[in-house]
C-alpha cells in the first residue's frame, strides 16, 4: 500500500468535489480515481494534526463537513504523528533485535 501525503489545499479541493461545487477538472477526477485506489486497498492519504487543526478553523460547517468526510474517506483514520511520538516507539524495537532486548 502506498502512502500518499496531500496539502491542506488539496483536501479543501477534494471537498469541493465533494459539495458538487466542482463538477468537471482534475480535481473531479482525482476525486473518484482516489476513493477507487482506498476502497481496494491501494494507497491511504493519512492525516496530520495540522489538517485537523486547520480544518477545525473553517468557519463555515458546512464546509467544514464537507473536507472532513474527504479526509475521513480518503485517511481511513489513519494520521502521521509527531517526530517525537515516533521516535518513543519506534526506538525500543529498533534495538530489541539487535541487543537481544525483549
């Protein structure tokens, strides 16, 4: 499965699709092309706190929903962590095998 990262501007470019304020374009047809590529299981688009952050400040809900359901479409929950959070977890298994650790 391929990860793809997607820009803020890309997620609210989707949602237009979404709202059926775009009807024709690239972005109309990444739309469907994306959601075919999640649904069979070919690539995710995971979120950042960032995205949420940012589309928690849409003013308008409608909107707002719109780029939500996108995102939750398209991320299927998944989001990026921070550096730090990685580097918690991933640093104990990383050494596990080599020193024998358990």
């Amino acid at each position: 499965m391929e990860v793809l990262f997607l820009d803020q501007n890309k997620w609210i470019e989707l949602a237009r699709v979404r709202a059926g304020v775009v009807t024709t374009g690239p972005a109309y047809i990444a739309y469907a092309e994306l959601h075919e590529a999640v649904d069979k299981g070919r690539f995710i688009a995971p979120l950042t706190v960032s995205h949420i952050l940012e589309t928690s400040k849409r003013n308008d809900q409608t909107s707002r929903t719109h780029v939500v359901e996108v995102q939750a479409a398209l991320s299927k929950g998944w989001v990026f962590r921070s550096r730090k959070a990685r580097v918690l977890i991933e640093m104990p298994y990383s050494r596990s095998p080599r020193f024998s650790l358990t």
